[in-house]
C-alpha cells in the first residue's frame, strides 16, 4: 500500500494497494466516518470518475464526493506516480486508439477505422509523460 496523499477538504486518505487491478484508480478512505471510495483516472488525460463507495450505509454527501474528485483532480500527477511506481502499469495495454494530432490520444471502446491497438504504455512520472507503443510498432508521446 502506498500512501498518496491525505484529500485536505475531506480528510480522507488516498492510497494506491500494491495488490490492485486495472483500471488505474485509487483508494480515499474516511476513517471517522467509515467510507471507502474508488476513484478511476485517466494516464492520457484529465478524466477522473467515481467507481465505487461502500458501504452504502455510510455514503458521502455528493458535495463530499464532488470536493474528494476535485482534490484528485488537482493530485492527478500525485496519483498517476504512485500508481506508476506501485503496479508499473498504465492499464492502457490492448485498448483501441485513434491519433488525433501529435501527443494526442483518444481511446475508442472498440475497433473502429483508423485505429489503432496499444501493445504497450509506459508513465515517465518525472516528466509527466505517456510513450504509448502501438501494435504496428509506431510509438506517441503525450504530455500531460
């Protein structure tokens, strides 16, 4: 288990386990009031979502939850490091892609044309940077 960093406007601990699974997310644990959530984000962009809070009888209001996004959100560099230094993985591994423009990546949930299967994706945390190989061999660095 490796600890990220404590969410300061929810006081919940944000931890990356060594025994995780893809997708690429983390762990926010309240432990005054018993909550647990999983957070999913993105390692070619932006994007973090809500996966899961358990248990139900102790669920956060949605502005705890909005403030908890919002502090990953702002750790994202944080989270994408640890998760990186933890599994070694960007969970990105098979996943069809489309290249819009240099350094410049849009994920498709399936086949479509022009795009492009990941072989293999590799997080340089001290540049914040993805080097995504594709199966054709042709690589693309995003920088985030």
């Amino acid at each position: 288990m490796s600890r990220v960093f404590t969410s300061d406007s929810t006081g919940a601990g944000i931890y990356v386990f060594s025994d995780d699974h893809c997708p690429a997310h983390i762990h926010a644990r309240h432990r005054g009031e018993g909550w647990i959530a999983r957070v999913r984000f993105s390692c070619l962009g932006s994007t973090v979502e809500l996966i899961s809070i358990i248990p139900v009888k102790n669920v956060p209001l949605q502005r705890v939850v909005n403030r908890l996004l919002s502090d990953v959100q702002v750790r994202l560099p944080d989270c994408r490091r640890s998760w990186w230094l933890t599994r070694r993985t960007t969970c990105l591994a098979n996943q069809w892609a489309v290249v819009r423009g240099p350094g410049r990546i849009e994920l498709l949930s399936k086949s479509a044309p022009s795009a492009k299967q990941i072989a293999e994706a590799e997080y340089d945390p001290a540049n914040t940077q993805v080097r995504v190989i594709f199966q054709d061999g042709t690589t693309e660095q995003v920088k985030l």
